[in-house]
C-alpha cells in the first residue's frame, strides 16, 4: 500500500477542517444567527456539549465534529470506489467533476438505493433549479444529498454516520462547508484515495487515521509536556505493519485452530505461522469455529482483528458453513475490540463491517453491530456509593472505573471483579 499517497491525503486535512468546524460555530452561535431561530434546540446542544467538556470544551468540540467528517468523506469515497454504495455519494463519475450524486440531481434522478426523502428531494430541486434562492446553490444542494445518504447509512452504522455522542443531529449544523471548490479537502481525498489505493484494502482507514493525528502527536511531543488523558490515544497510536499483525493472529488464532485440527488447510494460507517444535497436549478444546472469542484489548483501529476475520472467514468456509452466513457469525460470535480512542474505534467498527461486505453484499441489511467498545470513565454518585458499598470500598477498582479512558489494556481484571461490577449493576437497576 503506497503510504506515501494516503499520508497526502490526511496531513493538514485536520487543520483544514478544524478551521472550516470553528468558522461554522461561530456563525452558528452567533447571537443573531439563522440557526438560532430554525434550529434552537440543536444550538442549545452544541452551547451544552461545549460546557459539559470544561474550560477547553470549545476545543474539544471542535476537535470532535472535525474528525468525524473526516471519517465520514474518507468512508463514503471507499465505499463509493468498492461499489458499496448505489451512486457515488463523495466521488465524481470519469470525466465529470461534480459528486455523482449531485450531477444526477441536477438532472431530475434520485438514486432509489439511497432512499433519500421525498422533501429532500423537492428542496434540492427547488435550489437547483433557482425556485429557492440560496447562497451557494450547488454547495447547499450536495450538503442536503450528503445529509441524507449519512442519515441512511446510520441505520446500519451508527457509531459513523449517526447522531454524534452528545452533539446529536445538530452536527450537521457544523459540517464543513466548499466541498465542491477546486482543491476542496473532499477533492484531495478523492485523489489520494484512488481506486487502486482503495481496492488494497480497508485496512487504508487506519493508515489515514494515523496521518490524521500525526500532527498533534508531534506536537504533543515536542512540548514535552507530562501526557494528559486527552493526550494519549494520539500520542501512543501507531498502526501495526501487516506483518506484526500476521505473526501475531497467526501464532495465536491459527495455531488454536491447527491444534484442534491439525490436518486443516488452514496453515497453507499462514506464511508466518510457526509449527510448535514439540506436541503440545495442553489447550483450549474447541470444536466449530463457532466456540471462539477472539479479543484485542488495544484494538486501535482494528488491523488485528480486520486479518482475524479472514483467517475465521476460512476456519467456517472450511467446516462447510454457506458463505453468505460467515460474516454475520464472525460479527457476532468470534470478534471483539476495547479501545479508549472514540475515533479509532468507530474505524475499526467501520472495517469489520467493509469485510462482512465484502463476503456478503447484504450484511448492511441485517442490523448486525461489531462489538468493538470504548471504555469511558464513570464517577459514582454519592448515592451509588450508598446503594453498593461493596464496589465503592474496593479503592482498586473504583479507581480503574474513573479512569478507564487512561489505563484502557492496562487493567487486569481479577476473578472477583466481574461479579462486583455485575451485581452492582444489579443493585443499582433496582435501587
């Protein structure tokens, strides 16, 4: 995979939507503003969110609405490029330069696959064809369509193209802004990302996130400030080479499967499997691929568990399962990520799903969610720590809980801690 391109792609990507997210709030939060009078329970989300996340909550918020467009545009042209998508949502068609979703408006045709409303449709045409009088009539007809196709995908993808966290719908109030101008961020990422780049893999997604952040983690290190835990996720992300990720899946998820069945073809297709130089008599019996719970307690953007899937993909193709029916088991049974990057986490939820996609080109249909979880920190109330002095005199554990969004794979659960969080959980449902 050329890096090179995609690094392209990504650097300065993040200061250009910062800046295009911070225009946006202040004109949104303006006292006299459109939004104010159309939208006001969404503004009031976004003067919310902003206190909610303390003295740089401004900050945070910007830096929240920025990264999800990025993943948003960067999803949409890898989708449109694998045929995943029934137009080309973010991408133009050979020759042309306008998204093909927007150059079939302007001719009247809406996508049926895109499902995009009725009224949607009739405000589209009506800025199209001048009945409605807008600033920028192209722009703000292509920021209804993209809209709409974000709200349809967020049926089956939520944690990308739903509500964000929140902010809620009044997201869209910030999103960014001279998508279709020469040189336009959505232009670079439809060059960088080309079809080839794109067709090697979804494993691109984690390469751009990586670029993504490369900035800020070299910032961040060049102040030599003491890390803070907003600190550490960019600071400490770095997207593991196919050939770690290989080792390391191969001598762990293929050497259980070679135990268990040790004249399976499967070590045909592990070039860095290495044979035990002794029998091994002790380890964990299974008996289908369905018994097996693979987790990445540091899953980042999901390399490890995107390469699991395949080596699974070919354990149920090899014990007879009907292959429309593998990666919608795989999703639900065998894989499992923990992360404390939001935005590395909806990545890797992102590209579990593009391979379930690509065995099976109804998975986004079937409502099925990888089970990829992003520890928060949570402070118990006073009368929590009433309802369950159990938990609340376990210093230990309280801690990790209040800051899980910092010891993240750190923590080492003890046999006793499951079953105080359960029965907390329990006491405080009731209670």
């Amino acid at each position: 995979m050329d890096t090179n391109r995609i690094k392209n792609v990504a650097l300065g990507a993040r200061a250009q939507l910062m800046a295009a997210t911070e225009t946006a709030l202040d004109r949104v939060l303006a006292a006299d503003s459109r939004e104010r009078v159309a939208r006001p329970t969404d503004v009031s989300r976004i003067e919310g969110a902003i206190a909610s996340r303390g003295s740089d909550g401004r900050d945070k918020v910007i830096e929240q609405v920025a990264y999800t467009w990025f993943n948003r545009l960067c999803a949409l042209r890898y989708m449109d490029v694998r045929g995943y998508t029934p137009v080309g949502i973010v991408s133009p068609r050979a020759g042309e330069t306008l998204p093909a979703i927007l150059a079939d408006a302007r001719r009247g045709i809406y996508a049926p696959g895109l499902d995009i409303p009725t009224e949607t449709q009739r405000e589209v045409s009506d800025i199209i064809d001048g009945t409605t009088a807008v600033p920028d009539p192209l722009g703000h007809a292509y920021m209804l369509l993209l809209l709409a196709a974000c709200s349809m995908y967020a049926r089956s993808m939520d944690y990308l193209f739903g509500a964000g966290r929140d902010l809620g719908p009044a997201i869209e109030l910030l999103a960014p802004t001279d998508l279709l101008s020469e040189g336009s961020l959505l232009q670079r990422i439809c060059t960088g990302l080309d079809e080839a780049t794109c067709n090697e893999g979804v494993e691109v997604m984690g390469w751009l996130y990586q670029f993504y952040v490369s900035e800020r983690k070299d910032a961040f290190f060049a102040s030599k400030e003491k890390a803070t835990a907003a600190d550490i996720a960019p600071a400490t992300q770095l997207f593991t080479p196919n050939w770690i990720v290989r080792y390391l899946v191969e001598n762990s998820l293929g050497r259980l499967w070679m135990l268990n069945f040790p004249d399976s073809e499967l070590k045909g297709h592990m070039d860095y499997y290495v044979e035990p130089e002794e029998p091994e008599g002790d380890f964990l019996k299974i008996y289908s691929p369905e018994d097996i719970t693979f987790l990445d307690p540091a899953c980042g953007s999901g390399h490890i568990l995107v390469y699991a899937f395949d080596l699974l993909y070919l354990m149920y193709e090899e014990e007879g399962y009907r292959p429309t029916d593998i990666p919608e088991l795989i999703i639900k049974n065998n894989l499992t990520g923990v992360e404390i990057d939001d935005r590395a986490a909806e990545i890797a939820s992102f590209c579990l799903e593009m391979k379930a996609l690509e065995k099976d080109s109804g998975f986004l249909v079937k409502d099925v969610d990888p089970s990829v979880v992003v520890t928060h920190p949570y402070r118990m109330s006073a009368q929590e720590r009433q309802l369950a002095p159990e938990l609340s005199g376990n210093a230990r554990l309280v801690e990790v809980i209040e800051h899980f969004n910092e010891v993240g794979s750190l923590y080492k659960p003890t046999s006793d801690d499951r079953a105080m969080i359960q029965a907390t959980i329990e006491t405080l449902s009731t209670g």
